[in-house]
C-alpha cells in the first residue's frame, strides 16, 4: 500500500474525525424525525381511541357502537392523508362493526399484545400502526376495538430522509477531504520550504536559513531550532577547518625545521662538535613533535567523546610531587625554588589520568615561563567542602587581553617576544576541555611581568560518598 502524503494524512484523519461527528448529527436528525412522527401518529391513535370508547352506548338494552351515518360523516369530513382504520369484535374475536374504508379487508388482532400498547403491523402489504383495546359496559367485557392508521406516507417520508442523508453523507466527506486537503497544504507549506532549504544545504553552503513563518506557532519554534543547529553545525566545521589548519601548520613547521637542518648537515664534511650540536637540536625538535602529536591525539579523543572517564580516590599530594619530579631537570636548568604548602592529605574522586594531565600542563607552564631564581608556589586548602590548587608563579606574564585567547588551541600569547620558549598553544586548551569534562572549577589570572595565577576546584572525596 502506497505511503500517503503528511498533507493526505492529515486530511484523511480530519475527515474521519468530521465524519463520525457527522455521521452522528445525521443519526440524530433520523432518529428525532423518527421519533417524532411517530408519535404524532400514537397520539391521533390514543385519540380515535378515547372517541370511540366515548360513543358506545346502550339504547333499549341494545349496544350502539357506531352507527352508519357517523360513519359516513366522518369519511366525508376526514382528508385520506392517513387514514384510520377502525374495527369492533366480539369476545370470540368475531367482527361487529368496521368503518367503511376498510371495505373486505379486516385487522387482524394479536393476541400477544396488551391492551393500548402501540406496534407496527401490515394491512395488505402496507405498513401500519395499530393499537387493540377492550371493551367494557358496566364494566363487563363485551369486545375489543381496533384501531389502525396507515404509515405508508410517514414511511415514504422517513424513507426519502434517509436515502437524502445516505448520499449527503459521502459527497460532504468527499467535500470536507478536498478542504481538508486544500487547508492542510497550506498549513505545512513552511515545512515544505523546510525540506527545499534543507536540500541545498552541504557542508561547503551552511550559510542558507529557513524563513521563518509569519506566525509564531509551533512550525516558527522548528524553524528557529533548525537555524540555531545549523548554526552550532557550521561553528563546528570552521573550528574543525580552523583546528585542522593550524594542526597542518603546527605539524610542518618542525618537520620543516629537522629537515633543513639535516640539509645543511650533509651539504659538507663537519666535525663532530657540530654534528652532535645539530643532532641535539634535532632531537630537541623531534621532542617537540611528539609532544605536538599527544596532544593532538589526546584532542581528537575528546572531540569524538571516546573519552571514558574512570573516577577514584584521587591523592593530590602525591599527584602534584609525582608532576614536579618529571620536571625536575627544568626546574633544576632554570633555577627556580618550588614551593608546594599542603597542610594535611587532600583526596578527590575524579578520574586519576586527567587530574594528572591537568596539574602536568600547569605546573609545567608555571616552570616554562618562570624567570630564572624566581618562585613557584603550589597550594593545597580546603574551603567550604572544596578543595583549592592555586599555582602561583613569577614568570613573564599573561597580557590581560589575551587572558581568553589562551583557552584556545595554539594560540600563544607573545610568542614573537619569546621565540626561545617552546610550545604548542594546546596546553591550556587541553585544561580547559578536561576540567569542564570533570566539573573541576578552572580560573586563570596573570599580570604582565608579575606572573600568573591559576586556581582550581575539586569536590572533597567525603563530599562524593554521600
């Protein structure tokens, strides 16, 4: 079966909808027509039957039902509309009198049915109503009077109501489905230029929107949505073009480096003061390299979320001396005094590898940018059921417009200015991303030539467990 069009569907369900309530109005109108003929037709009949019993009489012990010039008056005085029917019987269900537009036809009592009770009966293949009740002189039985009145007009009309409402009904659904449909078209027409917009969107056109309709109802709230996620979407893909450009960059500039190098090595014969010189500083940018490619790793896991974060009790204490023996050498070539202040064992429950990483791209950028005989100072406290790292150094300094520059990737504030200091301009994005990742409170504060200042916010262990 062939899929119907959202337009179709809706159309269809309007007109199932419509049309049971039709259907009952239509039901309705039968009904009370119905109803209503029919008992215009028991209460001409409850009548005859009340004249009738009133015009018995006893005359000289004798019993005059009705005699023929009532008879007569009342046919010439009557219109043959519905005709009445009228039939008198003894006790053995005998005729005694009928009324002359009977003529050789009788009606036929039923012995099932109770005293002025009301049914539908035939008289000569004609559709009737009839009502059979005793009769009582003194209060002694002496027959029964039937009444009839002919239905055939009233049925006539009930038939040709039904048969008018029988083929309304289909051309109204067939009138309320074209409606239906008309209305509907034009109420999800913004959802059609939703999909014509959506077609010519890619990945090289995202400046395309969707016209927002005139009324805000709820296909102005779909539109809106759809324009805010294409905008995030194409956010998303200049970042990634953005990031992947710089990556390039970041990558070749090394690669350039050690390759010219090693050019200008092999051009002549040098003495082995110079070939170790040259080697170590291609070792140097090799390391450099490396360092580069983990990072841009430990990024790509980020942003494809295949990160799994383990969570455990983590030891601060033992995690910071742990970062400051890896930077032993620099710290002991540059001459500066560390100095970590923890009064007493400070756990968190996070996961063990960011942590780390976390205070290994601080502390080792407090040590990069120290100046030589200065301090680092590390400190551990706890303060309203969280525990603090601030880092604190005496090194160059973080201009205060680039102070949010800096969370993003491979920018790196004054690099000119200091071309002898190594580094990616990912360390700090890295933090960033990982501390937002754990809900570890991040803040960064720095001063031109008076040094910089980061703190951090972790959730006290016991804080966890409960």
């Amino acid at each position: 079966m062939t899929q119907l069009s959202f337009k179709n569907r809706i159309a269809l369900n309007y007109i199932i909808t419509t049309g049971l309530l039709v259907l009952a109005v239509f039901s309705a109108i039968y009904i009370i027509v119905r109803l209503t003929v029919y008992n215009h037709i028991d209460e001409n009949l409850l009548i005859e039957v009340r004249d009738h019993l009133s015009e018995i009489r006893v005359e000289k012990k004798a019993v005059i039902l009705m005699d023929a010039e009532e008879w007569e008056e009342r046919e010439h005085n009557s219109v043959d509309v519905n005709p009445v029917f009228v039939q008198f019987l003894d006790l053995n269900k005998k005729i005694i009198e009928k009324s002359p537009n009977l003529k050789n036809e009788k009606l036929v009592f039923h012995e099932g049915k109770s005293g002025f009770e009301l049914f539908d009966t035939k008289l000569l293949d004609n559709k009737i109503r009839q009502i059979q009740v005793p009769l009582h002189i003194k209060s002694k039985k002496i027959g029964y009077l039937i009444i009839a009145m002919s239905l055939s007009d009233s049925t006539q009309v009930l038939e040709n109501l039904l048969d008018t409402l029988l083929i309304t009904f289909p051309i109204i659904l067939l009138l309320l489905f074209f409606i239906a449909r008309f209305l509907a078209g034009r109420s999800i027409s913004p959802i059609n230029e939703i999909i014509n917009t959506s077609k010519i969107i890619t990945k090289d056109n995202l400046k395309t929107r969707i016209p927002l309709p005139k009324t805000r109802d709820e296909l102005f709230v779909l539109s809106t949505t759809i324009n805010n996620l294409l905008n995030r979407i194409e956010d998303a893909i200049d970042r990634e073009k953005q990031f992947t450009s710089d990556a390039s960059h970041e990558l070749r500039t090394p690669l350039t480096v050690i390759k010219g190098t090693l050019e200008v090595l092999i051009r002549k014969p040098r003495d082995s003061k110079e070939y170790e010189e040259k080697i170590n500083y291609c070792i140097n940018e090799v390391d450099h390299l490396n360092s580069l490619v983990d990072q841009l790793l430990m990024m790509a896991r980020f942003e494809n979320q295949k990160q799994n974060i383990l969570k455990e009790n983590v030891y601060l204490n033992a995690v910071i001396l742990d970062v400051l023996k890896l930077n032993s050498e620099k710290i002991k070539s540059g001459k500066v005094n560390v100095v970590l202040d923890a009064s007493e064992d400070f756990y968190t429950y996070s996961d063990n590898y960011l942590v780390v990483t976390i205070l290994r791209n601080i502390i080792s950028n407090a040590v990069k940018y120290s100046k030589k005989n200065s301090e680092i100072k590390i400190s551990l406290l706890r303060k309203e059921n969280k525990i603090y790292c601030v880092v604190l150094d005496q090194g160059i300094g973080i201009a205060k417009k680039d102070l949010e520059s800096i969370l993003n990737p491979f920018f790196r504030s004054d690099s000119l200015n200091h071309s002898d200091i190594k580094g990616t301009g990912l360390g700090l994005f890295i933090v960033k991303r990982m501390t937002d990742l754990l809900q570890i409170d991040f803040e960064i504060e720095s001063e031109i030539g008076v040094g910089t200042k980061v703190l951090l916010g972790f959730e006290e262990y016991q804080k966890v467990l409960k």
